[in-house]
C-alpha cells in the first residue's frame, strides 16, 4: 500500500469517526438503544483506526526531520544517526499497513453484515424431490408465507412464478417488503423444507415424503453490486402465465444469464418487458451478492453466528408432519404440535426461537 494512498484512507475513516463521534451524542440516537448499540460498536471499531492513525503520523513527522537533516546538515554523525532512524521508521510502516489492513478488513465485513437484517429480501421456493406433491407443497408454503407477511405488516411482489403441470408451483419468486427485519427474521427459512402427508393422489392411504428447497437472499441496491451489461445474455420469450389476451402475443417475459457466474433469473410476471427486466436484474443483483459475502466471509476465515442462518439450501431445517400434526425444526431440535396453525401464517414463535438460538452461539 502506498504511503499517500493510506494517508487518504486513514481521512476517510477518521472523517467518519468524527460523524459518528457527534450523531451518538444525540438525544434522538441515544433514546433508540438499537441504533445506540450500533454506532456505538462502529465508534469503537473506528476509534482503534484514529488511534493507529495518529500514530502513523508521529512517525510520519519524525520521517520529514530524519530527511531534512540528511539533506541540510553538515554533521556527519548525525546525519549517520539520521539515516539509522529513517531505516527503523521505514520499516515501522510495513507494520502500520498490516495492522490498517487487519483492522479494516474486519471493519468492513462487520459494517456490510451489521445492517443486513434490516433489509427487505428475495424469497425464492422450488419444488424438490416428490413431483406433483413437491409443486403442491410449495404452493402451501407460499400461502404460510402470504399469511404470515399479512400479518407482519409487509407487502410482496411475485417476481417469477412456473406453475407445476397439475397443481402448485415448480418455482416461484417473492420481493418482500417491510419496515423492519425483513431479511433478519426470514434469513432462518432458507434450506430444505420436508413433508410427510398422504398425497391428494394416493388412493392407497401411503404417508409420501417430499421436499422443497427455499433461499431468502437479502435485497441489495445497485449502488452495491455494480453488474456490468456486457456480462449478461438477454432472451425474450412469450409468457405462460395469467394474462388474458396479453399471453404469447408479445414477448414480454425476461430470461438473464450471468456470463461470469452462469446465474440465471427469469420474470414473466409483468406486461412490460422493461420492468420484468429491472425485476430479473434485482434478483440477480442479490444473488451475486450473497455470493460474493461467501467468499468474503471465507476469505477472512469469520465464521456465521450459527448454523440457523446459514442459508445453505442443501441444508434440511424443517419437517412439516401432517399425519402427527407436527412442524420440527432440525437445527433446534425443536417441534410444534400446531401444525394447522403453523400452515395459517403463526410461525413467529418458530422465529423467535431461532433469533435467540443465534445470539446463543
């Protein structure tokens, strides 16, 4: 790193530190704990950057004076002392970029994970193993979903729906949101979700085991993943959805590829072909995302809070046990014997425990 290049960096957080240092002090801010908690963990982490900061330019000042006397005095034991010095100062530096380095890295990840709860989110459910049965159950868990958006206050768009060939959905994608925790409270969906029913068409009474697998990523703005458009491929196709007269007459359907990550996302939900291409872009832009925080997280060996939210979808988190009216939760080991309820939008408990099982670890 060069020299100029950490001068300007070290203003950049300690310019920060400085707006931090005024807005915690405010009476608006120190009366709202969440935000307080917040802040309050960024001052610190910053403040450890001031303090390297003022360090460095201790030596920065002692640097100029060991140069000045090489290039202006005339005594030569002194200007060997000075030489020695600039030596042992030039060195100091490769610890100052290395500890910069270790304490923003961790700054960063922490300051790009630290707010995601709170954004809204994708939610996106697929059909496993089961066939028919597996779109049926999918069609069930976005009703569960619906009801319990409805009662959370949020709102959500079908971004994306293929329907099964008898009943339910093959895929469908949600764009949810709301005004608080959106992604923190249904981050803990992601992974397999088991079912255990008679099917509708077993005429012989048989308890089937199927499975679908839902992602909740979080909704990211453009400003955070910036996707260049020469790396996505672009097809248009007829749409096969509801739509009256619209249906197969234009293409208003959107597919992109993601050339680089081979990503693919389709919206065939709209009218306009522009906005289903803007809908495909922000679900593509959160996938990257969550992509690239897994590498981050990987790179800079941080381990997640739990195995709660790992948002691994090969992961089973759930059995949903219709002939015992039960939901069990595998990764808290914990049942309800509510399952209509559970079905019907009440899974706010399941969430809750899942939230402190997180803080546990």
């Amino acid at each position: 790193m060069k020299k100029y290049s950490l001068i300007k960096k070290f203003e950049e957080y300690e310019n920060e530190f400085r707006k931090i240092s005024k807005s915690i002090i405010q009476p608006n801010i120190i009366s709202d704990q969440k935000k307080y908690k917040i802040l309050l963990k960024k001052y610190l982490k910053l403040e450890k950057i001031v303090s390297l900061h003022k360090e460095y330019n201790k030596k920065i000042v002692l640097l100029q004076e060991a140069n000045f006397i090489l290039k202006n005095d005339s005594d030569q034991e002194l200007k060997e002392f000075a030489s020695i010095e600039k030596e042992k100062i030039l060195e100091n530096f490769s610890f100052f970029e290395k500890e910069f380095s270790n304490l923003t890295s961790s700054f960063s990840e922490e300051k790009t994970i630290e707010g995601e709860d709170e954004r809204n989110a994708i939610v996106e459910l697929r059909s496993g193993t089961g066939g028919d049965e597996a779109c049926l159950f999918v069609e069930d868990i976005l009703r569960m979903y619906t009801m319990y958006f409805k009662k959370s206050g949020w709102k959500y768009k079908i971004i994306h729906a293929q329907k099964g060939k008898v009943k339910g959905y093959k895929e469908i994608i949600l764009d949810v949101n709301g005004e608080e925790e959106v992604y923190g409270s249904l981050k803990f969906e992601s992974g397999v979700h088991r079912v255990q029913r008679i099917p509708k068409t077993e005429s012989q009474g048989r308890v089937h085991t199927s499975a679908i697998t839902v992602a909740v990523l979080p909704k990211v703005k453009d400003i955070e993943v910036n996707i260049n458009l020469s790396d996505i491929k672009k097809d248009t196709f007829r749409s096969s959805g509801a739509g009256g007269q619209h249906v197969n007459k234009t293409e208003s359907a959107v597919r992109l590829t993601h050339l680089p990550s081979k990503i693919t996302v389709e919206c065939q939900e709209g009218r306009s072909q522009h906005k289903n291409f803007e809908k495909a872009i922000s679900v593509l832009r959160s996938k990257i995302y969550q992509i690239e925080k897994e590498k981050k997280l990987k790179e800079i060996s941080i381990q997640r809070k739990s195995l709660v939210s790992t948002g691994d979808r090969s992961v089973k988190i759930r059995t949903y046990n219709y002939p015992k009216s039960r939901v069990t939760d595998h990764r808290i080991h914990k049942s309800f014997h509510d399952l209509a309820g559970f079905m019907n939008g009440n899974i706010q408990e399941m969430i809750n425990v899942l939230k402190i099982f997180e803080k546990k670890k």
